[in-house]
C-alpha cells in the first residue's frame, strides 16, 4: 500500500479520497487555490499545499505546480478526483515520468477512450454495438449527405475530440444538415482544438444508462451493474439512480458483458465506466467511456457494498479487486442521488455563488450525503456550482424515493438558490415516479420552471 498519496483535486470529491486514505491507513496531501484556503479538504488532509491563484488554469489544472507539490511531499501517489486533470493522459504520463503512480487507467487506454470517434471504431472491431453512422470524421458536405441519405434523418454531428454532450448537433433535414456542417467543424475546433465533426443516426427519445467498471492488474475485471442518468440539463446530470427502472437482470448482464469487452479493448485497469444510449426498442448502444472516477460513484457504493475509491487506490498498488467473482458482488435495493449545485433552477440555472449563512444537513436511516458545505462556507465563483450529492438508500425505488424527499425537507441551504427546490419537484412527478422519463424529461418539469431553453440549446428545429 502507498504511504502518502496528493488528492488533486477539491471540493466534495477531494473529501470522499481523503476519507478513503485515512480509511487505508495512508497519508494525504492535500493542494488548494489561494481563496480555497478556508476549504474542508485542506483541513482535512495531513498535510496542504497552496498551488496558485483562484483561476483553474493557476492552480488544479496547472500541472508543475501540482508535480511540485507531490515531489516536496514525497508522495508515492496522485489521485485526480473527476474533472480537472482526471482524464488527461499526458499529466498520467508526467505523473509515471516522476516516480508518482497516476490512480487512474494508463495514458494509452485514457488516450484511447479521449477521441470519441477513433473510441468508436476501437469498440466497433471487438463487436460492441454502435449507433449507424460513419467510421470517419465527415470531409465535405457531399459526403455528410450521403451517410445521412444512408442512416436517414435525423442525424446528430458530434466533435470527435467532445465528449460528454459537448459540441451536438441535431439536423433533421438536408438544408439543416449543410448549414449546421461547417458551423460545427468550427466550434469543435474552438472548442476541442480539431475541427474533426462524425455524423451518426440520432436516437429519439433516449435513456442514458452507464456501466460501472472495477479492472485490476491481474487481469480480473467486473461490473457493478449499472447506473441511470438520463435526468440530465444541457448535459448536466441532476438526478441519478442504481439500479436503473428500465433494466431488467437480462440486459444488465448483457451490458455488463460488452461493458467488459469495450474494457478489454484497451487492457483497461482501474475503476471506469461505459456509457450506453438505450432505445424505446431496448437496443442498446456504446456511446463513451468515461476513465475517471464519477460524481454518480457513491449510489453504486450504497448497492454493491464495494467502496470504489478504494479500490481505485487497491488497484494501483498492484492489488487484486477486493471481491473477483461476478456473482459474488450483490446488487441490493435501490439508490437515488440528487447534485445540489448553487444555481437557480427558476432562472436558468445560472451559478449562485456566495456565503451560505444558514445550513442543516439531513441524515437519518438510508441518507448519505456528500458534501464540503458548512454554515459560513463561501460557495466560490471560480469552480463548478455543485455543492453536494445527497444519496439515499432503500430497499425499493418507492422506499428510495420517500427517503430522498424526507431528506431533501431536511436539507437548508440559505440565502443561496439551489437546486433542492427543483429536486423536490422531480421526485413528485409522475412520469418520475411510473420510472418512464426520456431525456426531455427535465424540459418537461421546467416548463413551469421559466427555463426558456431547455434540454436541447444546440438542436437544429425542423
Ligand atoms: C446522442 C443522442 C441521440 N442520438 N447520440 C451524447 C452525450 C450525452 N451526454 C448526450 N448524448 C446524446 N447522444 C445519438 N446518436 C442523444 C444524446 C442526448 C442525451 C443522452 C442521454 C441523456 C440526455 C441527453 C440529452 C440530450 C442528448
């Protein structure tokens, strides 16, 4: 096991490592931005090092800094948390540079999984299932007619360096096809540094539902089924669950098994996941992997048992997965989880950074929150708005759901505008209840919520 590990990171993720260290018996270091002086995680750490000023660029993203950081402390590790430089191999690749292990997959299976299209043919070679379209980034506009003649309308463009819902384009015509072509080239460009655009059938009325990973470097690898997220704004996910209602233990298999070949595909190892798009046929569809550990990680946690980011750490010394056999890992009631962002749900979601004056956390049978929130913490402006995961565990979906509410009354986050309110509101809807919401879902709740352009901003209308 290492004996100090450096937790590039901050925030509620920052605390879930810490936590996880301190539970193995390993030392933390902790890094920080000058205005997150005051944050939990470096008080938590053993030991914290101020990396730079409040902008990402000089501080969590700025990666001699952090390697400083790690060589004055002498660590043997870094964990990167989600976000940030979670999925950046070329830091994985200074990291090993140094002598410091990166917990993470390797540089090559994180570069691999990076292009979302060269992703796509990786996967479609080994037998995965993928969305009709094309093997090839789009040339010209002749050419991205004739896939679209092949595949038919509507079609989606997506930047092959995007990823995670960024730089979509939905065309459901000829004319709106070429004329969304060059714009899209252009902002992945901007956006990603390659103008490189694919093209493939777009799915109607999709559930958006990912496989939780655990591979170790014994060649075990197993699936903690599966988690789902189609509850998501401009692709930001909201509201989360495990198992998913529209799963059955069939498909959950059936996943999990190509969730395992896609892993495979890149001798993965470490904790990852692999997203699906599943259609109202129940086909479903590779469409990224994701080689980090996720926001969502902990609903996983409340159904398995197994404590992904210790695993994570597990692995990278070179252990074997705590539990190896597949039918040995259980999948106990039902889990829900809700992000609390400091953003204001009735005015499209804009970010509602500052001081929390008044707070009270909920507890109580099946509740885990997880948070770096406090009565007089300053939500800061620099960094993402979410504040919180509140979690709550079950023994059905209904216990699940009556448990999430009674905590989210509990929940007081003042004077800040949060997302409980809209949470709240979720958990009463119908088709939430009935475990029938599509990705328009939210769109739908919000129709009264004053959001004036939901889900889809970047769609190309008819
Ligand atoms: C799609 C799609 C429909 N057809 N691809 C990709 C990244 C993910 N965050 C959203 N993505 C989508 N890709 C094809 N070919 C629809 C979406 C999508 C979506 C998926 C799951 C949950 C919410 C969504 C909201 C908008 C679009």
């Amino acid at each position: 096991m290492f004996s100090k590990i450096l937790v590039a990171n901050r925030g509620e993720i920052a605390l879930r490592i810490i936590r996880a260290c301190k539970e193995l018996g390993v030392r933390t270091v902790a890094i920080y931005s000058e205005p997150d002086a005051s944050s939990p995680h470096v008080h938590l750490a053993d030991e914290a090092v101020c990396i730079g000023s409040a902008a990402v660029s000089q501080s969590y993203l700025n990666i001699p800094a952090i390697i400083s950081a790690a060589e004055i402390t002498d660590v043997d590790a870094i964990h990167p948390g989600y976000g940030f430089l979670s999925e950046n191999a070329h830091f994985a690749e200074i990291c090993e540079s140094c002598q410091i292990k990166f917990i993470g997959p390797s540089p090559q299976a994180i570069r691999s999984m990076g292009d979302k299209l060269a992703a796509r043919e990786t996967v479609r070679k080994v037998g995965v299932p993928i969305i009709p379209g094309a093997q090839e980034q789009v040339k010209d506009k002749e050419e991205a007619l004739k896939i679209a003649k092949r595949i038919k309308y509507p079609v989606i463009l997506k930047a092959s360096a995007g990823g995670g819902g960024r730089g979509l384009r939905v065309c459901h015509n000829e004319v709106r096809l070429v004329g969304s072509l060059m714009t899209a080239q252009h902002e992945a460009e901007t956006a990603f540094g390659s103008p490189s655009v694919y093209i493939e059938k777009y799915i109607e009325k999709p559930k958006h539902i990912e496989i939780q990973l655990l591979a170790d470097s014994h060649g075990h690898i197993t699936y903690l089924y599966e988690r789902e997220c189609t509850i998501q704004r401009r692709h930001q996910k909201l509201l989360e669950e495990a198992p998913s209602p529209s799963v059955d233990w069939k498909l959950r298999k059936k996943m999990g098994d190509v969730a395992m070949k896609v892993a495979k595909a890149v001798n993965y190892v470490n904790a990852g996941t692999v997203e699906f798009l599943l259609d109202t046929d129940g086909k479903f569809y590779f469409l990224e992997m994701n080689t980090r550990v996720q926001v969502e990680h902990g609903i996983t946690e409340l159904v398995t048992g197994i404590d992904i980011v210790k695993e994570q750490i597990r692995i990278a010394t070179g252990e074997k997965l705590t539990v190896i056999k597949q039918d040995k890992i259980p999948l106990k009631g039902h889990s829900i989880e809700c992000r609390i962002n400091a953003e204001d749900p009735s005015n499209n979601f804009v970010p509602c950074p500052g001081k929390i004056e008044r707070y009270n956390a909920p507890g109580g049978p099946g509740i885990r929150l997880d948070s770096h929130a406090y009565a007089g913490y300053t939500v800061l402006p620099y960094y993402d708005s979410m504040i919180g995961k509140l979690m709550s565990h079950g023994r059905n979906r209904g216990e699940a759901i009556s448990i999430m509410q009674r905590a989210l009354e509990e929940f007081i986050v003042e004077p800040i505008k949060t997302t409980i309110s809209l949470h709240k509101e979720i958990l009463k809807n119908p088709v939430f209840r009935r475990g029938q919401m599509y990705t328009d879902f939210i769109q739908r709740v919000l129709g009264e919520w004053g959001d004036k352009n939901g889900d889809e901003s970047q769609e190309e209308k008819k």
